[in-house]
C-alpha cells in the first residue's frame, strides 16, 4: 500500500470516528427528548442520515481499498 493510499485511509477513518461521535451526540439527545407522545419525527430524519452516511463512507473506504490493491491478471 502507497503512503498515499494509507494516509488516504486514515483520513477516512478519522471521518468515520467523528462522524460517529456527532451522530451518537445528537442520537442520544433527540431520544432523550422523545416521549411516548411524541412521534419522534425528527429522531428518524437522524437515523435516515446516518444511515445515509453510513453507506456514502463505505463506499469511500471499498473505493480507497480497491486503488490500494493491485488489479488482478486476466
């Protein structure tokens, strides 16, 4: 793996554990923030998000491994 492609990764990581942080923060409130009466809309828009980021990061980091390794022989 290139240093290039390595520093690539962990910029890509270092996202991801941000990213996680964030939502988990703002997760954590909107629940708490939840009732029984309430319908708790804005708490699934978060969930659509993170989810939404989820796979964006994903397939960030399939796309960086795919450059880092080398294509097969045919």
């Amino acid at each position: 793996m290139s240093d290039m492609t390595a520093k690539r990764l962990l910029q890509e990581a270092d996202f991801i554990g941000r990213y996680t942080q964030y939502y988990r923060r703002q997760l954590t409130q909107a629940m708490q923030k939840m009732s029984p009466e309430t319908q708790g809309v804005h708490c699934i828009r978060m969930c659509m998000e993170a989810l939404d980021m989820m796979h964006c990061t994903k397939q960030t980091l399939v796309d960086a491994l795919a450059q880092s390794t080398p294509a097969k022989q045919q």
